[in-house]
C-alpha cells in the first residue's frame, strides 16, 4: 500500500512511547520475563526480533496505520457525554473503541500481529478468547490475510456468547472447546499455548492481551497505544490538555495499556478497574504463570484459582506485567467493582446516552458511578474498549 | 561434584544399559507412593515424581488429568515432601513440576524442602535458561540437581548451553508438542537426542512422545535412556495400582536390556 508524504506526516504514532520499553530480559520493573517451555523460546525470541525491526520500519508502521484507517476505521471519536455528566456530577468523556470494526479494541493488536506473522512468514494463527471480542478480531484479521486461524475458547464461554462463536465460524476460523478447568479465558490461554507447542513453526500465537511472555505484553500495549495518542491529541483540543482521570477496566489489560500510554507522563490519574472476583491486583500477590510474572489469584501453594465475573472477557485470574509494575510504583491505582454495579452502569450507559457498552468497559463506569462524590467537578475520560451487542442476549436473560 | 541422580544412570550406562526413568503424579490415588517403590523395583533408575499443578501447559490430556484428579482430592506439594520424606525408595526421585508452585513456597524453602524429602532432582519446564539464576542458585545451595530441557527448536549453540547448565541428565523434548502417547515415535527424537549427544557428555534421556517399550528402544539407539510418563499415569488412571504399573515399568525395562543384551 502507497502512503503520499501528507499522510506520513499526520500519521498518529509518536515513534517512542512514553510508557517505556521493557529490559532486555522484557521487564517492566520486577514484573515481565519469559516463563514458557523451552520449545517456545527460540519462538519468542524469535518473535521479539521480528517485532523490533517490524516496529523500527516506517514501511510495517505505514502499513499497519493504513490498515488502522481504511479498514478499522481509525482514529475512533471522542464522545462528551452531555446527559450522563449532568447525571453522575463530573463531565465523562468516551474514547469510541465501539466503534472500531468487529466492535472493540481488539482488532488493533490483531492487525498489528497478523501483519507481524505474514512478515515473519507463518501461515496460521491460533488465539485464545474470553468473551469472544478477541477471537472474532483474529479471526477477522485471518480472513483478510488469508491465513488459517484456530481460536480456544472456554466451553462455559461458548455458551455465553454463542453470537461471537457464529461469527468466527462465518469468517473461516475453526472454534475449539477449552474443557479443563474452569473452562474460561485461563484454561483456553492454556490451550491455545499448548497448541502452539505442537505448531510453532508454522503458527503465529495471536495472543489477546497485555500478558505472556515477553514480547506480548510489550508488543500488544505498543499496537493498542495508537488509543492512548489518539485520545491525547483528541483531548489536547477538546479540553486544551489531559483530562484529570483516565479509567479503563482491566483484565489481562489491554485496553487500559492502550490508552494509559497516552497519559502515563501528565498529571492525569489512571485507574484500572478490575471484577472483584477477578482482582489479580487488588490481591497483589505474585506469581508465574502464562509466560510472565505478574500479580495472581493463587492459593497458599501457588494453584491459580479461577476468576468469576460476569463479563467473559474479564474472567482471568491473572494481569499484564506492566499493570503490576504501574501498581507497584504507585502510578496507576486499580479498583475492584461487582458485577450487580456492572449491571447497573450498563444499564445507565444505554439509558443516558444512547451508548450499549460491552460488560468489560461497564466495569470502568461502574467505578465512577460508585466514585461520583470523589470525582465530582472532574473531567474523567473513559476507555469504551468495546460496544454490547455481544451481552444483549446474556442481559435480557439476567435482567428478566 | 557428580549428584545422586546423574551418578544412577552413569552406573547403568557404565553397565552398557540405557535409562529408564518413569513419570509418575504424587497425589494420586492413596498408593501413589507404593507405586513409586514398586517402579524401582520394576526397574525404574530413578522416577520423577510430578506435583500436581492447575495450568499444566506442557501437559497433554493424560497428564492433565491426573492432575486434576489430584488436585480435587486435595494434595498439596508439602503432603507430597511429607511423603517423600519418610520413604525407602531405592532410586534417587525428581520432582516435576511448574514454576509458580516453587515461587509461591520460596524458591529457597522449596529447594530445601526437596532436599529434606531426600529427593535428588527438579524439572521446572517453564523456567528456561534465560529464568533460571533465581532457581537454580537456591537449588545448587541445597545440591539439588536442576534438569533443564532441549527442544527441537533450539540451536545448536543454544543447546550446548542447556546442556551445560543441565544437572543429572539432560531431558531431550522428543517432539514438537505436550505429553502424551503418540501411535509412532516422531522422527525429531532421535534427532534431538544425536544433536545432544553431539553437544554434553551428560545422560541424555527422550521423553514427550516415547509411550511404548518399542519406541523407547528405537529412540535409545541414539538415546541414553527415556522418560515416560502418559502412559505410565494412564495406568495410575485406570486403577491399576502399584502392581499394574510395576508391570508396564518391566516391560519396558525388559525391551531396553534385551535391546542392549543387557542383563
């Protein structure tokens, strides 16, 4: 694809990151690392170089950005939020990664990867997914690769959003069951790297979030931080600089890593909000698992124990090393929310503002609606990582 | 200093033999333990011993399973040591099992803990080289041998290196994929266990993929020895007891010795 010089010159990636890069051995602070079987290492590491001479080439950043442009439908809006502000007390800001195509954020991490794996030469992918907003991004961007594409998902998952299932079936992708354990995000992360065990040569593991072993938490936070530049630039003119907090829900991280990045060095307050029956940070212990050391839900003998939300997507017992790190150093804070105050802000969502969110970033909004007193007279910009068609059927069930 | 565990299958190659090193779930069922004594009496020159964890990703169904099975009725590593601790086994033993449970206990307590259930070895299969300076200096405090992998997919400068950080034997990864019994041994271990070979003069052991006594002594025909696990915990699955697995444990000792007419 040709890029005229105009469009380099607008193009919304900064070339460095204010959020930092990880150690050579890929850490953030104490948290991070490669803790995979040995078959996978020459992989990652593989990967790791690729990625950084991917990333380092104005050709692959041209492309992705066009890709971001002419096929998600980047930059994704700012919505000020005129009758829920009057309602909650301070003025809520949206970033619109509803609106990207396949309705969240996802895609942009899988845009990024798809176009990583064709570079390095592989002919498969193979992706884990929770709610199913992952594996349809995957499967969206196999599609238009034309690559085959297997994606893992948790029986109880299959059954909760049996919509998504269709659609990654509709676009070529063959959906497997994850039947041990807890059958959900966990278990089909376990899968999907057993999988890649098997096929490591051939295949790409698309992985969905900031977690893993290095280099995904690094890669995954650098393609979602174009949310992070956009929503700068965009508040910048909006609000002639960086709000006074910024919230996205949390569960490995992914859209919170996205758009933190983009406030990390202002005065801006970030704040993850995490399920409270899956608050790997609200706990705070650590752990190794997935590839990376990081914060758990564990028991006394380091078993991981499982996650329950009512969002799919947010059911993980574990959380991206960078969000660790930025709990640790006190520089982002993370805050649990129930699953009734989800329904809630779900609810409220649709009602005020004509907006149906998906669980996952009901859960940032909860926060505020639970937070109005402290954030009142605030500008709060939230990250509505992605849209609620894919809860409906499950929301008509629960609130019948 | 040669440790208990390489000093076992250097006594049984010294002898012309190749190593036979089954795999077997601690936990599992409430004769596990009897089931260890009776693989070394079957023939067993050291066992390795799997602590049962939750997210077993190097694990295929089998293993899995057993795991679970385990886990559900309640073991726990320090149960497992306990055990360990208070038994005659024959040959020295070698826990595996994955990283979080060693980092949960501290790695320092979890290798002492291993020395004092007198056991000789640990296999952490998610901490590579490039993780292992924390381990692998709580383990070398406490004389624990820590044995790493080589897989397929390293070079071979990369697996010089294994090799050489490797204590007891090295675990040759005979395929690209988890455990579990495959219908034929995969061409890539013996591969795997010549380009070892080629690289240490440590015992190099196939395991992941050798499921019957027939493709462990085609495998030894560049291998020093096996691990096998699935079908071993398959057995332990079906309730055969000590003396089932004792059984499938003499077949196979029985199929390497006639292989090297060893006896």
């Amino acid at each position: 694809m040709a890029v005229s010089a105009q469009e380099k010159t607008t193009h919304p990636y900064g070339n460095t990151s204010v959020m930092g890069d990880p150690s050579e051995s890929g850490r953030f602070g104490e948290f991070g690392g490669m803790f995979v079987p040995e078959t996978l290492v020459p992989a990652c590491q593989e990967l790791d170089r690729a990625f950084r001479s991917a990333w380092a080439d104005p050709v692959f950043r041209d492309e992705l950005y066009l890709l971001f442009r002419d096929y998600a439908g980047r930059p994704s809006p700012i919505t000020i939020c005129e009758n829920l502000s009057a309602e909650l007390g301070c003025r809520i800001l949206l970033k619109r990664e509803d609106l990207n195509h396949t309705g969240s954020h996802k895609i942009n991490s899988v845009l990024g990867q798809a176009l990583l794996a064709k570079r390095m030469g592989k002919t498969r992918l193979v992706a884990e997914t929770g709610a199913g907003q992952h594996g349809v991004a995957t499967a969206t961007a196999a599609a238009l690769f034309d690559m085959e594409c297997i994606v893992y998902m948790g029986e109880v998952d299959i059954r909760r959003q049996e919509l998504n299932v269709f659609r990654m079936k509709l676009l070529g992708s063959e959906v497997r069951a994850a039947q041990s354990g807890s059958q959900t995000l966990k278990d089909a992360v376990n899968e999907a790297m057993r999988h890649w065990v098997g096929a490591v040569e051939s295949t790409h593991y698309c992985l969905g979030s900031v977690m893993g072993p290095h280099p995904y938490p690094w890669m995954v936070r650098e393609f979602h931080r174009v949310i992070g530049v956009e929503a700068s630039q965009q508040c910048a003119s909006l609000l002639g600089g960086a709000p006074d907090v910024v919230v996205a829900c949390v569960g490995g991280g992914s859209n919170a890593a996205g758009i933190f990045s983009g406030f990390v060095d202002t005065e801006a307050a970030l704040v993850g909000v995490e399920p409270a029956g899956g608050a790997a940070l609200g706990r705070a212990v650590p752990g190794v698992v997935h590839g990376s050391h990081s914060y758990l839900m564990q028991d006394e003998w380091g078993q991981v124990l499982e996650a329950h939300s009512i969002s799919a997507g947010l059911d993980y017992p574990g959380v991206g090393p960078e969000h660790a790190h930025l709990a640790a150093t006190k520089r982002a804070r993370y805050e649990p929310i129930s699953d009734a105050q989800v329904v809630e802000a779900f609810q409220l969502l649709a009602r005020t503002e004509g907006i149906i969110p998906a669980l996952e970033p009901a859960h940032a909004l909860g926060w505020i609606m639970q937070a109005k007193d402290e954030l009142a007279g605030q500008t709060v910009l939230l990250n509505l990582s992605g849209r609620g068609d894919k809860d409906v059927a499950q929301m008509m069930e629960h609130l019948a | 200093m040669t440790g208990v565990l390489e000093a076992a299958l250097r006594a049984r190659l010294d002898r012309g033999g190749k190593c036979l090193v089954p795999y077997l779930t601690g936990g599992l069922g409430n004769d596990w333990l009897e089931t260890v004594q009776a693989a070394a009496i079957a023939g067993a020159d050291a066992v390795e011993i799997g602590i049962p964890f939750s997210d077993p990703v190097m694990d295929g169904p089998t293993i899995q399973l057993a795991n679970d099975r385990a886990l559900a009725a309640g073991v726990t590593p320090q149960q497992v040591f306990d055990r360990l601790h208070r038994a005659d086994i024959g040959v020295p033993t070698v826990v595996m099992t994955y990283g979080n449970i060693a980092y949960r206990m501290g790695y320092q307590r979890f290798a002492a803990s291993l020395a004092r259930s007198t056991v000789a070895g640990a296999i952490l299969p998610d901490i590579p080289l490039e993780e292992l300076g924390p381990w692998a200096t709580a383990a070398d405090a406490e004389a624990i041998e820590t044995v790493l992998l080589g897989a397929p997919t390293a070079s071979d400068e990369r697996l010089a290196r294994i090799a050489q950080r490797s204590r007891g034997f090295v675990y040759a990864v005979g395929l690209l994929g988890i455990t579990g019994v495959r219908e034929q041994l995969a061409a890539s271990a013996k591969v795997i266990a010549k380009r070892l070979k080629a690289v240490t003069d440590l015992p190099v052991l196939v395991g992941v993929g050798v499921g019957t006594p027939r493709q462990a002594v085609e495998v030894c025909e560049e291998a020093d020895g096996v691990v096998v696990g699935s079908a071993m915990v398959q057995r332990m699955l079906d309730g055969a007891g000590p003396d089932g697995v004792a059984e499938l444990v003499a077949e196979f000792r029985q199929a390497l010795d006639e292989s090297t007419n060893h006896c």
